[in-house]
C-alpha cells in the first residue's frame, strides 16, 4: 500500500510543490506559459498491472499499489480542447502489434542508466482500459518518461497540454523543443504534487520562432511511481479581454531597482507593483522607508511579499495569519494604503496558505507561468512570464506580441535592476536591458497597469465560476 494522504477540494486548483530554495531557484526563470490544474473527485476504483516491463527497463517488480485511485474528473468548459490532439495514442489505448506491453504510435521509454526503472501499461487508466506507469526502484539521476515522437508546431501559436496522472512523489513537466537545425532544447513546463488520485496537469507554451516541433513529457525523478494517461496538446486561443494588458512586477525590495528602476519608469510613465517583505526593509541592499514612500508617491503600487520571506507551504496558519497581517500593517504605516496584493516568496502556495491569503488580499501573484484572459482568470492565482538573466528581447517581444494578438494579461515579474551583472545573481535585469524591454512595450500600444488595477479591470470581464468572488 503505498502512503494514504489526502488534498483538500478547493476552488483554486493549481498549486505548485512545496521544494527547496535552490529547486525554486532553478525552476522559476522560465520562458512558457504555464497553468497547473488538480480537480479531486470523489468515487474510487481499483488498478492492477497489464504488464511486466519494456525491452528498455530493468526487469524490476513494479509497486504500483492503486487500490485508492478516484474515477475520472471532468474538465471545466474552458478547459475542452478546441483543436485536434497531437499526441498520438494518447491514453495508451492501442498497442504494437508485435509486443501488447508496449503502446503504439512511437511511444518509447527514457531513463537515465543510472537509475532502475520500469516501465508498464497498467488499468484501469483514468478513461480507459490503460495507462503509463513509469517507476523507479532505485534512483541514480536524470528523468525518466514515457515518450511520443515531437510534433509539429507552428512559430509564434500558443499551444496546451494536459493529462491526468498519479503518483507517490512530486514529479515535473518538461518542453522539448526541437528547431529546423534539428537542435533540441529542454524546458521546464511546470510541477505537480504526489498524489493518490486522479489529479490534472494543464499547461501554456509559445512556440519560439525557429521551433518546428515540441514534445512534452511528465517525468519522474525520484524513487516512486507516475502513472500518466488522457494526453492532450493541441493548438490554445484564450478567450479575449476588451483590450490587453501589461503589468510591471518587482520583488523583494531591493535597492538598485529604486535608482535604476524607477527612473526608467518614470520617462515612460509606466506604473508598477513593487512587492516588498516588509522585515527588510532599512536592511542594507533594500528599500528604505522613504524609497517606499517615494513609489506609493509616484503611483505605484506598494504590495506585500510577506514579512521574512519563508516558504509560506511550511507555515500555520496562526504563522501565516502572522505573515500577511503584520506585512499589511506594515506598509499602511508607510504608505498609508492597505495593500490588495500579495506575491507569494518563491511562488510556492497550497490551500491553506490561498485561504488565510485571502481574509487579507483581493489578488494573490505567484510565479505560475502564463497569460491571464476570461477563461483562466483567477485572482489567486495571477499568471506571470518571469524574467531571468538569460531572458532575451526576444522572448519579451513574444509576450509582448501575443498579449496584444490574443488581448490577454501579460505580467512580467523583475527581482534585481543593477549594471553589477557578476554578483547581482540569476533574477536580474541590466538598466539598458530593461530600458529596451520599456521600448517595446510602450511600441506595442499595450496600456501599463499595476497589477491592483489590471486584476479588477479583469475582474469586470471574467466569467470563471467562483474564481473572482
């Protein structure tokens, strides 16, 4: 029997694994939309194997224990592909002919040598009589996956992928992207928790423009099992705002983003939101008092990044009640405005932190990567594009350009600002880069709001069933 924990039904359904700092660190500077999706369901069925292992594993037992798995969960109205599914043989249903473990349409096992892993077909699956198991026994590095051969894509379109998994550790999505060179390139796509159910993944990406075909795969890293089926990839048209929006995010507070920042702001008359854990503030390398109040002077809006900083994941609740309340005292002391607004550190959340959040703040900001339009809207969870040190104008050209095709929400999160590119760490933009990221943004016509406005402008136009009440 493999360990019996439960996830709480809430109405906001994406949520990120609590990891380490250094995890979060790596994983937060990506260049796609991402929007992770769990829906719980009720009813319980049971799964037993169909077969042993592939040509290509380990002949290792697989413990694929699933007397506590749930029966399937629909999918919300906004999320039914509108499109053609990519992904062939998508929930394992058909096999090869020469060998019935095996599933058909190019599906093939990947794992690092290192490891032992097994891979199997398993039913019941989460629709149908199959599934992918991939499991590993013992762990020596790398990912391992189930994997169907890239699709073509077109440059420049938006795509989504789901599928429905189970699992006994926390495992990760992954964006192959393929150029006309033949050049392959690997990206992060997003987290899932374990979990003993049927849960969903859902994910956004833009299709760089000398990219021809994509694979995304959910993979493994760890000593556990994943049981994945119900793919689906197909091309995504988010439902349109009345015009699009961009929104300038800073956090943390730190002190080059006051002297080179904000004159930058001010020659384009953009207005952005600054998130500060307020118990740095007068530390050094941070915002003073008065750098605070200059910016709630100026317009900007001043939110909160909580007081210390802490995986909020870890905390309780009286901790977080400690957390968000005393970060809202705080800058109502400087400011004399009560924030709105609150980016989780880290991006990491879970419904508990989501529920004492919201006896506080209208708008919660993580760092779940996307575009936010009618369809997707939630105020607990404000999708953004993060920006890294090997961010390019490219990729801000990209957003840009697709946040005004598609009329959506674009939210661009900037820690540091410093020309000290050696030492100002991973999460920091240049003073000319950003200048550049201004130019295009104010080129593209695209009216600035902080992320208060731009949230309650969107809040007027989204339909999303209890997502914004």
């Amino acid at each position: 029997m493999h360990e019996n924990y439960s996830l709480p039904i809430w109405n906001h359904d994406r949520k990120p694994p609590q990891k380490s700092a250094n995890y979060w660190t790596c994983r937060r500077g990506v260049a796609f939309v991402l929007i992770l999706g769990s829906l719980l369901q009720a009813s319980v069925s049971s799964a037993t194997s169909l077969s042993t292992t592939s040509s290509k594993t380990n002949a290792l037992s697989i413990e694929s224990n699933l007397d506590l798995v749930k029966k399937p969960f629909p999918l919300p109205p906004s999320r039914k592909p509108n499109n053609p599914n990519l992904i062939p043989n998508p929930s394992a249903e058909s096999v090869q002919s020469s060998n019935s473990t095996l599933p058909s349409g190019g599906w093939d096992s990947v794992a690092n040598t290192n490891s032992a892993v097994t891979y199997a077909l398993v039913n019941p699956g989460h629709t149908g009589a199959r599934a992918f198991n991939v499991s590993i026994q013992t762990y020596g590095g790398g990912e391992a996956f189930w994997k169907y051969p890239p699709q073509s894509v077109t440059p420049g379109k938006t795509y989504e992928f789901s599928d429905a998994y189970i699992s006994d550790t926390n495992t990760a999505v992954w964006l192959y992207l393929i150029d006309k060179n033949g050049t392959e390139t690997v990206r992060w796509l997003g987290d899932t928790y374990k979990s003993p159910d049927w849960n969903r993944f859902y994910g956004q990406f833009t299709v760089p423009e000398d990219v021809v075909s994509v694979g995304v795969y959910h993979s493994i890293s760890s000593k556990g099992f994943l049981i994945t089926d119900d793919y689906n990839l197909d091309e995504y048209a988010p439902l349109p705002l009345h015009r699009p929006l961009v929104s300038l995010s800073f956090d943390d507070g730190l002190a080059p983003v006051y002297s080179n920042a904000l004159p930058l702001l001010q020659k384009f008359h953009f207005l952005s939101t600054q998130f500060l854990p307020t118990g740095f503030i007068d530390q050094k390398g941070r915002f003073t008092r008065s750098m605070v109040q200059d910016f709630s002077r100026y317009g900007h809006e001043v939110a909160s990044h909580s007081v210390t900083h802490p995986f909020l994941t870890n905390f309780t609740k009286d901790q977080l009640d400690q957390e968000f309340m005393q970060s809202q005292q705080q800058i109502f002391s400087i400011t004399g405005i009560r924030p709105t607004s609150l980016a989780t550190p880290y991006g990491a959340y879970n419904p508990t932190v989501i529920k004492e959040a919201s006896n506080y703040f209208q708008f919660v900001r993580n760092v779940n990567v996307g575009f936010n339009s009618r369809d997707n809207a939630d105020s607990f969870d404000i999708k953004v594009q993060n920006i890294t040190a090997s961010t390019t104008i490219n990729d801000i050209k990209t957003w840009v350009s697709a946040a005004k095709r598609d009329r959506t929400w674009l939210v661009l999160v900037y820690h540091n600002v410093s020309d000290d590119v050696t030492n100002a760490g991973f999460f920091n933009t240049p003073p000319g880069e950003l200048e550049r990221h201004f130019q295009l943004i104010q080129a593209s016509g695209i009216a600035v709001l902080p992320i208060n406005q731009a949230a309650t402008e969107l809040k007027a136009q989204s339909f999303s069933i209890g997502k914004w009440d």
